[in-house]
C-alpha cells in the first residue's frame, strides 16, 4: 500500500565511481505507477545537497530535457528533493543517465525518502546496488514496500498514545504512529527493515517493546 507525502527525493549513498564522487543525473521522474505518469513538471520545486553551478542546478532534473542535467559538487553522498505541493502517492521513480561520458557519476547505492515538514525525512525504499550505467539510460524502480499493524491498546482497553517503530538491528527511528480509539494502527515500511515496536503511554504505564516483527507484503 503506497503511503502519500509532499516531500520526496533521491538520497545517494554511493556512486559508481568512488571518487571524484560527483552525480550526474539528466532526468528524475517521481511516477504514479511503474512507467507510469510523471508527477514532476519543469515547475516542480527542486532542492539538492548541492550544485557545481547554476547551468547545472537540481531544476534541470525535471526539466524533461536529458540535454540539460543536476549536476552535484563532489561530497560524500548527495540528495535530490521534490516537493509536490500537496500530499502525493509515489509508487515509482526513475532516472535517466546524461548524454556524456562521465557514467561514473550516476547512483550505485541509493535511497528513496520521504518527508511530510520538509527537514525531517525517512527511508521509504532501499535500492538494490546498481551496475553501471549507459549513457542516457533510463532505469524504473518500483517501490515495494510492506506494512507492519497491530492494536496498541491496554489490557484496560485504552488505547495507547502512540507507537514508535523502529529498525531492529539499527535501533533508527522509522516512524512513530498515533493509534485509532480501538488501538488499531498500520504504517508501511521499508521492505528490508525488520522492525520492533514500542507501544507508549497512557501516563502511567510503562513502554512495552514488541519484535523482532517482520512486516507484511502491501496489496
């Protein structure tokens, strides 16, 4: 089940060439379905980690124009983000090589992460590490994601404030979930994380820690 957010972007941890570590990228689609509509334009507002110069700035990603490109300064990992004016269902992404010879500077190992405020974002899929580009290839990438649910509720029949879910080898923060009055609640996840859960509050009561939990396939 996608989730929609207004926020989403590329976060690179690594690219094909480890050093100058660069990224070149002449097309982001964010996609309604796999191969499916683009939800970006070129008046999509774009923001990156950073930019070698102006020519190259993020905009030229979604320019729908593989002439022009993003094109980063070297740094240890780098980000493209959208922001989609409005809470939006991603269910794909793609991206395109830029039509030069400097293949290197495309994404070996690299997340998609969303973000509902703007600053504070979250993994929501984890590529498989990727083989070397061609030039101006267009790769699609579905974003698979599964869901982990429960009831969150005392055995006063109170429902809990909230639940935090958590990466159970990393102990990082996924993302915490405020629980309907039944205690019902159901959030999607990376499809690789293997999850505890935290079930917090009413005052009074002391957390109590479920896992390790696997999450489920998403319909």
């Amino acid at each position: 089940m996608a989730v929609a957010h207004r926020y989403w972007r590329i976060f690179v941890d690594a690219t094909i060439n480890a050093s100058p570590n660069y990224i070149n990228l002449a097309e982001l689609e964010l996609l309604t379905v796999f191969d499916g509509t683009d939800l970006t334009t070129p008046a999509t507002p774009m923001t990156a980690s950073s930019t070698y110069a102006a020519q190259y700035a993020p905009k030229y990603a979604v320019d729908n124009n593989i002439a022009t490109f993003w094109h980063s300064l070297s740094q240890t990992s780098h980000w493209i983000a959208a922001d989609l004016g409005a809470s939006t269902m991603v269910r794909a992404v793609s991206m395109t090589a830029a039509d030069n010879s400097v293949l290197g500077r495309m994404p070996k190992e690299f997340r998609v992460q969303y973000s509902d405020d703007g600053p504070t974002w979250f993994d929501y899929w984890v590529a498989p590490t990727q083989s070397p580009w061609a030039l101006k290839e267009r790769r699609v990438f579905a974003l698979e994601t599964k869901i982990v649910s429960g009831i969150a509720k005392l055995d006063t029949g109170v429902a809990a404030n909230y639940v935090l879910v958590r990466d159970w080898t990393t102990h990082a923060h996924i993302v915490t979930v405020v629980p309907d009055v039944n205690g019902a609640w159901s959030v999607s996840v990376n499809q690789t994380n293997v999850c505890d859960v935290t079930v917090v509050g009413p005052d009074g009561y002391q957390p109590i820690i479920h896992g390790p939990i696997v999450p489920v396939a998403s319909d």
